[in-house]
C-alpha cells in the first residue's frame, strides 16, 4: 500500500484486487514550474490534436517491452524492437489511443525515450486520461497485455506491466497540465516564443543529387508522422541556427510530393519571418531513419 502525506491534499483509496490497493493523489494543479510555456499555441496544438481532456489524471514512469517475430512470441526482433527505439529517440512519440484494447477508448500517451536493456526496450512515458479508473488499471502491477501487432514495424509486441512513479496526480484546465508540462520540458520550449502554423510540401530522394524519388521513404516518413505524429526540438538547424521547435502531426501524399500539416515555435522572430518567407531555400538533408535525401519547399504559414 502506498502511503502519501501531503497537506492539503484528498486521497481517495481504490482496491483494484484483492491484493493491491492503490491511492490516487488528486491535487488540483493550478500552476506549475513552466507557467509561461504551458501557454504555448505549440503546447494547444499538441492538445488539440491529441483531443486531451481538459480535466485529467497524468503520471509518468518507465516499462519494458519486447518484440517478436510471430503472435506466438518465441523469435525476438532485434530489428524491430531497434527501429522503434530509435523512432522514439528521434521523434518523440504522441498516442492519442494508446492501449484501447485494454483501457477502452484508450489513454493519451508521450514517450520521449528509448533504452535498450537486455533484450527488452525500456520505455519513458507520461500518460494521461480523465477516467482514474484508467490510471489505476495502469499502475497495477497485475494488469496483463494482451500480444498486438505493429505493421510500422511487422513486429508483436508484449508489453510488461508499467511502473509509475507516485500516484496520478489531477490537472484542472491545460494551465496545469501535467501532461503538457512534460511535452514542454523533453521539447525545450521557451517561455514567450513566436509561433505559426501551416502546411509544406517535401520530396524525397535515393540519392543527394536528387534524381530518382524514393517513393518507399516518403510513404513511411508520411505514415510515421500519422501514426505517432512527430516532435522536433531542433528542426532544420542547418538554416535556423539553433533550431526550430516544430511538431509535424499530419501527412498526405499529394502527386509526387508530402504534403505535411505543422506548428513551429521559436523565440526568434527573425526566424519565424525566414520561416514564411517562400523565397527561404533549403539545403537537401540526409534522414538515416528512411534512408532518404530530402528537399523541403518553402513553408506556407496560415496568418501570421
């Protein structure tokens, strides 16, 4: 039994067997450490996207899985297990239904980094979801996972029990939001920044001199992004100085083009006027994780 002293605080204890009884810690969040950057358009949009309850239970921690070849788990896939890890290293990865087979509806999900250990991954995660049932549910070590299946990756996935670290602590309106909070902390967002929206178009190559397009690359960079949707916390350094902070959550294929739908955050306002301006060039940059050169057109920003 975990045991919390807090003042003031409500604690309201659920049995959720036999054996286990859990505290949720309900402390309305009224402010937090990161007032001026949970104000971010960057941060509502993330919200937006995600549908995340206004209202909500939000606790962090770590859990292992493993990946196999086949449903009945006796081959592991180092390949698999190893390209999701680096996904996550490399984009950071936002659920808006993480686990709906075992948490109904499904639990908004953030996870911002991958280990491997042994020939487990281990995860970093903060979930959030505004039934406490939920929540409980996911921090009882007793809760079993039922084998799925990821197409991203052709590998079966087992998840072990999470372990979350304190009980679920609750956030009233996105002022406070826990959730957001560690979206912004993992992005580095700055507290007063410039922020657009819009639309780009990119194409991407076999090689740099950009001559036969690798139609494979671009389809699995386009259903990355619509699956996991994508957070850059320095996105094209290499016109922007420093970076930009951009979160990429849609993807179309439009022709022989990706059509991509952002929001760009920067405390630079010069970089942010670059940013619209369609006569900023870029530079064609290599992406490992597709193994695909990419040209990316000028950025068109919806208002200013």
């Amino acid at each position: 039994q975990l045991q919390v002293q807090v003042a003031p605080v409500t604690m309201i204890a659920v049995r959720s067997s036999a054996r286990l009884a859990i505290l949720a810690l309900l402390v309305p969040r009224s402010c937090c450490s990161l007032p001026g950057t949970l104000q971010s358009a960057l941060l509502e949009s993330v919200a937006s996207q995600l549908d995340l309850s206004v209202n909500a239970y939000t606790v962090s921690g770590t859990h292992f899985a493993q990946g196999y070849m086949t449903e009945n788990a006796t081959e592991v896939n180092a390949e698999g297990m190893q390209a999701d890890c680096d996904n996550i290293n490399l984009n950071m990865k936002l659920s808006s239904s993480f686990r709906s087979d075992v948490f109904s509806l499904g639990l908004k999900g953030f996870f911002y980094k991958c280990e491997k250990v042994g020939d487990r991954n281990k995860y970093w995660f903060t979930i959030s979801s505004a039934d406490v049932g939920s929540m409980i549910k996911l921090c009882d070590g007793n809760t079993q996972y039922p084998i799925v299946y990821d197409s991203q990756h052709d590998t079966y996935w087992k998840d072990m029990p999470f372990t979350c670290q304190g009980a679920p602590s609750y956030t009233m309106g996105f002022a406070g939001s826990a959730f957001l909070e560690r979206v912004a902390t993992k992005m580095d967002l700055p507290a007063r920044a410039y922020t657009v929206s819009g639309t780009h178009f990119a194409q991407g190559y076999t090689t740099q001199d950009a001559t036969v397009i690798n139609a494979d690359g671009m389809q699995a960079d386009c259903d990355n992004i619509n699956l996991n949707k994508k957070l850059s916390p320095s996105f094209r350094s290499d016109v922007f100085g420093s970076g930009l902070k951009g979160f990429f959550y849609k993807c179309e294929k439009v022709g022989d083009k990706n059509k991509n739908w952002f929001t760009i955050t920067t405390d630079s306002h010069s970089d942010v006027v670059k940013l619209c301006d369609v006569n900023t060039t870029y530079p064609i940059v290599y992406d490992s994780q597709h193994r695909t050169y990419w040209r990316d057109e000028p950025f068109t920003c919806i208002g200013v």
